[in-house]
C-alpha cells in the first residue's frame, strides 16, 4: 500500500463512525480555540506595545539620571521611612517617578553630563529639560493645567491631525486630543493653526505668557507623547530661559534627566553591558523597552494562565482519540488481520491508525483556529470602537500566521501522542488471532 494509499484509507476510517469522531474533533475544538484566542490575544497587545515603543523614543537613546538615596529609599508613604532633605535635588519631571519611589532625583550637572558622555559605548548626551507651566488657554477661555512634554529625536508622535513640531525658529506645539474641546476647538482640524497661550512662573515667582501656534493634535497612547504638550525646540528654549529668570546662575544648569545615545546596531547584551558601565559611575541607564516591560509581564503572565486552561482542555481531548482509536482497533480486528495476511507490514498499520488520530487533530485545529480567528476579529473590531476607542492602533486580539499554524502543529503533535498507543496495539496484532476474532 502506497502512502498516497494510506493516508486515503486513514481519512476515510476516521470518517466511519462520525458521531464519535465528531465528539472527539470538538474536545480538540475547545483547547485549539482557546490556545488561538488567547495567543491572537497576546500578539494584539505585545504588538502595540512594540508600536508604543517606537512612538515614545528611539531606539537607540538611553534615559538616563543619577543615582540617589532618594530614589532608592521610598518617598512619603514608602514602608522604608522619610528621605532625608537632599539640597541637590530636583523634580523627576512629569512620569519620572515610579510608584513606591521619591518624586525628586539627583539632579544632573554640565560636570555629570560630561562624565557621561565619556562613558565607553555613549556616542552623545543631550540634558533634559523639565519645564512646568501653570496653565495653558485659547482665547479668552478657560485656563487649564497641562504638563509639558519633550520629544527625542527619532521618536514619533501619533497624530489624530497636523504635524509634529519641526526644527523651525517658530513657536510651535502640539496638543493632546482631551484638550481639544476644553480649549473651545470645535474639532481637532479646527485646532490646526490656532493660537495658543502658555504661563509659567519663574524663579522669583513672576509670571511670564507665551503664544505658541498649535501645529498637530496627538491621539491618546499607552504612554509617552500624547497626554501632554509637545513643544518644538524654539519653544522649549523660550520656556526654559523664562522659567530660569531670577534663579541663580550655578543653579540653572540642573537636569533631572539625560537622553544618551548609543550605537543603534547594538545587541541586548551591549546594551546591558553599557548599563553596567553607567552603573558604576553612579547613573543609571533604561532604554524605552524597559520602562513598558512591566506591561509586556503583565499581558504575557495573564497568556501564560489562560493558555495553561487551553492545554488541560487540549489533554482532555487526547484521552479522547485514545478512547475513538482503540474502540477503531477493537472493532476493525479482523481487517487488521487481513491487511497483515496480505503483506501489509507492522509500520504501515502503525502509520494507519497513527495518521487518524492526526487526522482528527487537524480537523479540531483548523476549525477551532477558524472560529477563534472569525470571534476574535470580530470582538477586537468592536473593543476598537468602544471601549478602547481612545486607543488608535490599538488591536486587541491579533492573529500571526505563524503563531495559528505552529498551534495548528502542536495540536496535531499531541493528537499523534495520543495515537500511538492504539496504533501500536494494532500493529502488533498477530494476523492468525486477528482474522479468527468474533
């Protein structure tokens, strides 16, 4: 018998009893479903997370402050205690504090920038400004608090409409889309052009305004760009200087943070070697991957539970095609025998009865993956426009080629496993005792 010929005849015995084969093809339906689901579930949100990583930094730029007891010991309400007053501090700037952490860090000097920038691996340093503004008006409308962004060179900004700031002498900045309507825009286009006023106080307490022309509106984002100002650099520099006025000279020259690049080819471990070195000159160093690391954990934690369901259905179904092929040998005995008396050899009754319970497998996988895929696009289209409508770009459940087929693999994989043992059974039947069985 040809193996054109064998797999024929598998598909056509697994199709003799259907009410058993279909019970046994939906247990399998259950765990390729969810196994689908859920890893389409995971691949939609890793996936805006990598997109997220892209928007908020480059990849090849490096946060990095100075190290501090402050930062390390808690902050108010932190279990360690009270921080002791650190007269070199300064704010971490809107984000920069992690929870269970102060809200001030070392600040950065012309000195610390240098030392930096001899660190082995860092190819440049520019100081991060942080600038706090008092309000933010259109018009004659209402005052509203806003935080001021910054953007690094290479990162994006995901626009609802406009353009991101450029590097022109104008001063221009770019809204988050919430601030929109409360600025009295009737819609973001609208917003496109218009003028807007920003106040911040300076060292002594006076109030300085500046008009700055709104060029692009960003959507909401995971993070990064998009809830806050984005100014482009005349205007940075505009609101830095006033903001310094009356401070001191020795005392203007302080960061919170800097952005350091490095080589854009380097590989993790250069890059964690390069962390290693900022370490022990007392700095550390996170790269944009690190800072949404905690969401990667998250979602590939609540994956890793909900696929652990999917394999105990997915071991449920494989007690099945146990079940379906052993009552198939017990009922097909004297067919066995007569295959054997033929001349048809051990190995090919093995791969028989081994090639239905892939069989079996594939039909639970592709329909299982099929109905996963088509609920899953479906529900995904619908969170798009609801719940997570403040989300653009954001796929709930998204399905990779690859990732359904090798689930497709697996599940034929342990439909074999769980074949081998009636198919082994048949083959070792003796072709005399077989073809006397009643």
């Amino acid at each position: 018998m040809r193996a054109v010929d064998i797999i024929g005849t598998a598909m056509t015995n697994t199709l003799r009893s259907k009410t058993r084969t279909l019970l046994t093809v939906l247990a399998i339906f259950v765990g390729a479903f969810t196994l689908t689901l859920t890893s389409g579930l995971g691949t939609g949100i890793n996936r805006y997370i990598d997109d997220t990583v892209a928007g908020i930094g480059a990849s090849d730029v490096m946060t990095v402050t100075k190290d501090s007891d402050a930062q390390t010991d808690g902050g108010f309400g932190s279990s360690d205690g009270p921080v002791e007053y650190d007269p070199d501090a300064v704010p971490a700037g809107q984000g920069q504090a992690a929870p269970g952490m102060s809200s001030t860090t070392t600040a950065l000097t012309p000195e610390d920038l240098d030392e930096l920038a001899r660190v082995p691996g860092v190819l440049r340093v520019e100081p991060t400004r942080s600038i706090t503004v008092d309000y933010a008006q259109h018009g004659d409308g209402v005052r509203y608090t806003v935080s001021v962004g910054s953007l690094v060179p290479g990162q994006t900004v995901q626009l609802a409409a406009g353009e991101a700031p450029d590097d022109s002498e104008d001063l221009e900045v770019v809204i988050p889309i919430d601030y929109v309507e409360a600025f009295g825009f009737a819609s973001v286009e609208d917003a496109l052009g218009q003028d807007l006023t920003i106040a911040l106080s300076d060292g002594v307490r006076t109030q300085h305004t500046v008009t700055a022309t709104v060029t692009g509106v960003a959507e909401e984002a995971l993070a990064g760009a998009g809830s806050s100002l984005i100014p482009n650099d005349a205007l940075t520099e505009e609101l830095w200087d006033l903001q310094n006025t009356g401070v001191p000279e020795d005392q203007q020259d302080r960061y919170a943070s800097a952005s350091a690049w490095y080589d854009p080819d380097a590989s993790e471990e250069d890059v964690e070697a390069l962390k290693s070195a900022l370490a022990e000159v007392g700095f550390t160093g996170t790269t944009v991957a690190d800072q949404l690391g905690a969401f990667r954990t998250v979602i590939d934690a609540i994956v890793l539970v909900l696929n652990a369901f999917a394999a105990i259905a997915l071991l449920a179904a494989s007690f099945g095609i146990v079940n379906t092929l052993y009552m198939s040998v017990q009922e097909r005995t004297r067919d066995i025998g007569l295959m054997k008396a033929m001349g048809l050899g051990s190995g090919r009754v093995f791969a028989l009865f081994s090639l239905e319970a892939v069989f079996i497998g594939l039909l639970g996988s592709l329909i299982g993956a099929g109905a996963a895929i088509a609920i899953g696009t479906a529900i995904s289209e619908s969170l798009s426009t609801s719940l997570f409508s403040d989300l653009p770009g954001l796929t709930v459940i998204a399905f990779d080629p690859l990732t359904v087929g090798g689930m497709a693999i697996i599940v034929m994989g342990i439909a074999f496993l769980a074949g081998t043992l009636p198919a082994a059974r048949a083959a070792r039947k003796d072709p005399v005792v077989a073809l006397r069985y009643e």
